[in-house]
C-alpha cells in the first residue's frame, strides 16, 4: 500500500492533532492521540505555511534589514519544524511499516520543499546585502553570529550557483535524501530479521542478568519463554565479551558485521556507490575537489589535512597498544590449551579473561552496581550540583511508548527549565544506537520558549521483575546523551537557528564526552554505584580495581574507532570512482593503515548510519575525537580547581560551553571556559596512549 493511499480519506484541521493547539502539560505532542495517517496532511499544510512565509520575505518591498529578512526567517517554518520532530523521533524510536512507508515520501519532499528556498536568488540576494553591510548594522554578537551563520548556510546550498547549477544540485539534494532514508530501512531491516535464540546449552560464561535481557528481548518480539541474541550491540558486545561458546560468537559477529552487506533486499552496497558520487558531484558544482574539502570548510578542523594529521598521531600509538595486546590475547589462548588463532569474535572475550588477569576486574563484577536508575540518578544528580538544575518526574505527560519516562527540569529558582524524555530500552521497533534529539528548541525570540528534550539508548531491559543493569560502556553511553541532552536544556539563546545542539559537528561532541568523565569518578560512584539486590554500595576494592582497569584495552577501542574514521576520510576524498567497489575499498584502505585482523571496524560501510543515512557525520565522523582532544583538556579545568564540581569553573562551562549554542564562534567559546587552547596530549594521556606515543 502507497503512503498517498495510507492517507485517503484522513480529516484534516479539527481531527487532525498536529494540526490544533496541544491541550497537554507544557503543550506537549499529544502522543496517544497522533496517528500516521495524520502526518501527510499535516506535512501539506507545514509546508503550504512555510512557502508562504518564504514568499512573504522574498516579496517584501522595503529595504532589506535584520528584522524583515534574518529574524522573519527564523519565525518562519514553526508547524514543519514541530510535525517534523514528532514525526522523526517516531521514525527512529518507535517505527512501524506504515511510519517507514510515509517517510520514503517525507524525505522526498523535505528535499522538494528545501530546494527552493535555500537556493532563492532574491532571498540570498537581501542575506548578502546584509552581510556585505554588517559592520554599519549595530549588530549584538548574537545577532553577528546569525547573520553570519545564515550567510554562510546559503551560500553553501548553493544559492549563488547560475540556474542549471541550481538545478542539477536540486536533483541531486532529492536523491540524496531518498538514498540516505533507504539506508537507514535497509539497516533497521537486516536487524529486525535477525536473532539467535539460546538453549539452556548455548549460555555458558553469560551472566544471569544477560540471560534474563535475553529472555526480555524474546518476549518483546513475541517469543516469550525464550532467550535471543538480536542485533542490538547492547546483546551483541556483553555476548561476544562472555559466551564460552566460540562456534556462537562467530555466528553472532559475522551476522553483525554483516548488517547491509549480505546480498538480499536490505544491501546498501550500490546505495553508498550513489551517495558517494553524488557528494563529489555536488561538491565539484560547489567548487570543491572532493566533498570532504567542501565539508570542513565549515567546520573547527577546516581542512582534511588537519583531521589526518589528529588521526594519525592516534592511531600509530593506538595500533602498537592492539598488536601488543593481541600478542598477550594469543599467549592467553596457548596457556589455556587453545590451538586456533585470534579471530575478531575472540577479541572481546579473550580481553576480559585477560583483565581479570591483570587488573582483577571484569564488567560482569561491576555490573550488579550500576543499576540504570541509579545511574539516571547519578546523571541528575551532577546536573544539580554543576548546574543548579532539578527534575522531578512526571506521569501526566503523553510518551510514543510506554517504557518511556519524562521529567521536569527546573532552574536555581524553581522556575520550569525544560521536560527531559527518557527511552532507554532497546525494541525491534527502535533504531540501534543511542542518541539526543528533541521536539522543541530552546528560544526567546517572541518570549520565553522551554525547551523538549529526548535521549534514547538501547540498553537491555531486565527481565522477571529484576532492574535493568549496565555495564561500564552502557554507563558511559547515558553520561554522553545526557551531556547533549544539557546542552539542549541549559540553552539560554534568542534565535531558534542558534540553540543548543546546533553547532559545528566537531564542536557538538565537546558537552557529551566532557559529562562522560563525571560518570567514572569516585565521588559519584560510591555514592550511586549500588548492588540491585542488597543495596550495599560499590566495594572500595572493586571501584579501586574498576578505575585502575579503565585504560586496559583502549588499543582496540581507539583502533575500531579511529579506522572508522579514517575509512570516513577516504571515502570522501577519494574520487568515488576508487570506491565503486565497497568491499574491496574498505579492504584496500585497512591494508594501507595496518589494520590488525583481528580488529573489526565500530561501523563496516554499509552499517554506517552516521555517514550514509543523511549527512550528519559525512567526512566528518573524526569528531567524537577532535572533541575528545577538548574534553580531556576541558575536565582538567575542575582537577586544577581541587574539585569536579567546582562552583566559578562550573560557572564558565554554563556560560561558555553549555548555555550559548550556536550563539559564537567554538574556538572562541571553548578559549573562554579554558583561558587557552586545548592542550592535544590530552587526548593520549586519557587514553593512556601517551607513553606508546612518545616511545614511537
């Protein structure tokens, strides 16, 4: 059944609730009452609005200036704005085939609506007037960096091309959104296709509470009284890192690594081909010799040299840690009698065996402490002592699931800040990974508007009554998107186009990564570290050896990412012509870095979401990495202050980093809070990286 025939017959206007005012809590999208048939209609009418606002901008007979051009853009297109981010977090969080089927024709036509308006010659013509004449205007410096920033957004839409121009690269922004929709439901597919059910003979070495999210996971896909391995990687990680079972592992690596690369309807082999020649193609029109030329020139690292030259100072100390490492792991295998060698699927499970050897600690130790509750607790509970902020949760707010929780966040003076949503389990439904969005942005444009904030992790829910525990990495994972999460609730900007999160993409990682460091630090551990049955709290010994084993494996951790990002590098400035074939380019290119065989890529090509569903993290994915450089730097500022919840440097780190979005220059912001660049050996030194570094 088409989408068009999905919505025959839909009422529109006063049936229609993403077409009223929202009667709920804090206007809130009433969840319960959208349907899917309501968001074609309502998307017609969005964008019927918006092409109106945009022609009345165009269409203005007065002289162009701040209000009547720049701000009248940013009050325009607030319905597709709020349909649009109700509609997508259901496409991610909670999808079903009629969702997807309507989101093949909403990609299509965003780009159709788009297109015109971001390549309108009058519009830019009065934008460039402006920014020609900026230094007469008495701009603020939020109001500069507007007026910069939407400058810099049009012309790099190519709204300065000759005709033809615009209009091959209108073609070519259209496919490309159908193909990156397309990628993304190939992956979801390949994974909802996919499980491995466990007898009672295939769960050696898995821990009680992995069994019992195995058990959930088989009961939330309707198998209930089963236990199943899916291809969530909060199963697959903790399975490969205990099942005694190797013939297992194999099957559960091989089938995750071979998500959009096995040959059926879901292959994304001859989508990436596309993607990539259009990039170039697009790029070329723009000026540029490859698309990630084009890329970073907006960005912090401006250049593909700069971003090479970060990745290969880490990856040389990061690939001698590994071979070291997996010279240990192949010692391990021997002494236990084992007579094969180290594979990827070994990798993890040999690496705790060999922890618990040398650090005396596993993650399965840890683990009954780091209960998720606690750990939201615990997340909360920095926000309130660096930031001043409190939350209190609420059951009268409508949720797109009912395992989703919502809390109201408020300032110093008790007054509403923000509504935080919490959707922390994995389903079918849901797309892998963890991620920040939200579905409403924080502004002050016409009055104070309060921010909806949403983090969604995929983390295996307890079964039998039993709490939801996490390992280490999945506690790290909720500091991270609770970090951008802050930095959507703490914005404190006038424009909507500059609020929270809507910043160079290798700045945006620098509030995430930076709250991670909290998560693991003694302070907070004894006191949110708590056993899910006794309730005794974490062990001194056993947070002693916890915090002592958190560099151990950092070789391969810091390989499986930063090939990744290299391989993101190459794909980009590589002519697509070299990588016409996927396989055989991926395999070329890990040839050429020294890529250990035993490691695996975090994301094979045609499972990398982060580069080929949308362009988000295209050429650009070395910034969790460029921002690591930051944050390790970043966190020094609380150690040299004798406290991590210093209240002068927690001050600066509101003003500067997380309350002003988008609203100055990265450099800039980050130079205020630090009082100085970053210092680079931050990154290795964190890692533990450094002394590999210096010695190469």
């Amino acid at each position: 059944m088409s989408a068009n025939s999905q919505v025959s017959g839909a009422s529109e206007g006063s049936a229609n609730p993403l077409l009223q005012g929202w009667q709920t809590p804090f206007e809130t999208p009433p969840f319960d009452e959208i349907k899917p048939e309501h968001f074609l209609p309502a998307f017609e009418q969005a964008f019927a609005d918006h092409a109106a606002e945009i022609a009345a901008i165009v269409h203005d007979p007065t002289t162009p200036d701040l209000a009547n051009t720049v701000t009248a853009l940013e009050r325009s297109g607030r319905l597709l704005s709020k349909v649009s981010a109700v509609f997508y977090d259901l496409v991610s969080a909670h999808s079903n085939p009629a969702i997807l089927e309507i989101d093949k024709e909403v990609s299509l036509r965003m780009a159709r609506h788009w297109n015109p308006i971001m390549m309108n010659a009058v519009l830019f013509g009065r934008i460039a007037l402006l920014h020609e004449n900026r230094a007469a205007l008495r701009l603020s410096g939020e109001q500069q960096r507007l007026l910069e920033r939407t400058y810099t957004r049009f012309r790099r839409a190519g709204a300065g091309l000759d005709d033809a121009a615009k209009q091959r690269m209108a073609e070519i922004n259209e496919r490309l959104a159908q193909l990156g929709t397309t990628f993304s439901h190939h992956v979801l597919g390949d994974e909802q296709d996919w499980f491995m059910e466990l007898g009672e003979d295939d769960r050696t070495g898995l821990s009680d509470s992995f069994v019992a999210a195995a058990k959930a996971a088989a009961e939330e896909r309707g198998m209930a009284g089963k236990a199943i391995v899916t291809l969530s990687r909060s199963s697959v990680e903790p399975f490969l890192k205990t099942s005694d079972r190797r013939d297992l592992r194999e099957k559960v690596f091989k089938a995750f690594t071979a998500r959009g690369d096995n040959g059926n309807a879901n292959d994304n082999n001859a989508v990436i081909v596309e993607i990539l020649a259009l990039r170039e193609e697009a790029a070329g029109i723009m000026g540029f010799s490859n698309y990630a030329t084009y890329r970073l020139e907006d960005s912090m690292a401006k250049t593909p040299d700069a971003v090479r030259g970060l990745l290969e100072r880490v990856w040389k100390p990061a690939r001698a840690r590994a071979l070291a490492d997996r010279d240990a792991l192949q010692a391990l295998i021997a002494e236990e009698g084992g007579n094969f060698t180290l594979a990827p699927w070994d990798w993890r499970y040999y690496a705790e065996k060999l922890r618990q050897v040398s650090a005396n600690f596993d993650d399965a130790a840890i683990k009954p402490y780091l209960v998720l509750d606690h750990m939201i607790e615990a997340a909360f509970d920095c926000a309130t002592r660096l930031f001043g902020v409190s939350f209190e949760e609420r059951k009268d707010i409508p949720v797109w699931h009912p395992d989703v929780r919502v809390w109201e966040v408020k300032d110093r003076e008790g007054k509403h800040k923000a509504l935080f949503y919490g959707d922390y389990y994995a389903r079918s439904s849901k797309r892998s990974g963890a991620w920040m969005t939200s579905l409403r942005d924080q502004q002050k444009l016409d009055g104070s508007v309060a921010p909806l904030v949403i983090n969604v992790c995929n983390f295996a829910k307890g079964a039998d009554g039993q709490p939801a525990l996490l390992s280490p990495d999945d506690a790290r994972t909720l500091f991270h998107e609770f970090g951008h999460g802050l930095h959507g609730m703490l914005s404190n900007v006038t424009y909507p186009s500059l609020s929270g999160t809507s910043v160079f993409t290798d700045f945006v990682e620098l509030p995430s990564q930076l709250y991670e460091h909290w998560q693991e630090r003694p302070e907070v551990l004894q006191r949110f570290a708590k056993h899910y049955q006794s309730g005794e709290p974490l062990p001194d010994d056993l947070l002693q050896r916890f915090l002592a084993a958190r560099k151990f494996n950092q070789g391969f951790a810091t390989v499986e990412f930063v090939s990744s990002a290299l391989i993101d590098l190459e794909f980009h400035t590589q002519p697509a012509e070299a990588s016409h074939d996927v396989r055989a380019f991926e395999k070329q290119e890990l040839e050429k870095i020294g890529m250990p065989a035993e490691i695996a890529l975090r994301h094979r090509p045609t499972q990398f979401g982060h580069i080929f569903s949308g362009d988000h993290y295209a050429a650009v994915y070395y910034s969790y990495m460029w921002s690591e450089v930051m944050d390790a730097d970043a966190f020094g500022a609380f150690e040299e202050a004798g406290d991590i919840f210093d209240p002068a440097t927690a001050k600066r780190l509101l003003d500067d980093i997380y309350s002003s979005g988008g609203s100055r220059d990265p450099e800039e912001a980050y130079v205020a809070f630090r009082g100085r660049e970053p210092e680079p050996d931050a990154l290795l030194r964190r890692r533990g990286l450094l002394e590999t570094a210096e010695a190469a």
